[in-house]
C-alpha cells in the first residue's frame, strides 16, 4: 500500500513519533524537499531519519561536535572557514543547506 503525504504531514510525523526536537522546523522542512527531489518511493520512518541525519546551525559547527578531523586554516575569515568545512563535508556524505544551518547524513 503507498500514500502520498504532503510537507505538513511530513512534519507532524514527528511530532506524533516524540521526535519534533530532532530537526527545526526549517531542517525537517529541507529535509522533505531533498527527499522528494530524489524522485525515489520510499517508506517514511521516522526512527531511520533521526539516526541517520542531524542538524547542525554551521558546518564548523557540525565539525566540532562530531569531533571530524578538519582543521580551518585560522589565518582565513568565519565565512571562508565555513567554506571550507562545507566542502569537506560536501567531500565524504550529503550536505542539505537551508536557511539556518545544515543537515548531514550521518558517517
């Protein structure tokens, strides 16, 4: 059996599975777009997508809780450094930028 949900369906998911503080509302918002740009059917479990992405306000800031590797070049400005970062999360999973931060698929 399949059903087509919409965005607010989506989002209230969540909220009905106990998991509405694992995104914002603009990440989950992002996240239902990227999902529906794959083009693929799949099953929405909404266990799954909490292990498997998280939201984080800036890539530096994703680098530094998830203790990564990376090391900005300090010589370089904030947004240079934030390039930098999202580049090399762009380099080893997928990154979904909105306003407000940046969800990784979790590696």
């Amino acid at each position: 059996m399949k059903q087509t949900i919409t965005k607010y369906d989506f989002i209230d998911a969540f909220r009905n599975a106990g998991r509405e503080d694992n995104f914002s509302y603009e990440g989950l918002c992002a996240l239902f777009d990227w999902l529906e740009e794959l083009g693929e059917e799949i099953e929405l479990d909404v266990v799954a997508l909490c292990c498997e992405f998280s939201e984080y306000g800036s890539a530096l800031e994703c680098i530094e809780d998830a203790g990564y590797g990376f090391e900005p070049d300090p010589e370089d400005d904030e947004d240079d450094q934030e390039d930098e970062a999202l580049d090399w999360l762009r380099n080893r999973t997928q990154v979904i930028e909105f306003s407000g931060g940046i969800i990784i698929q979790d590696f």
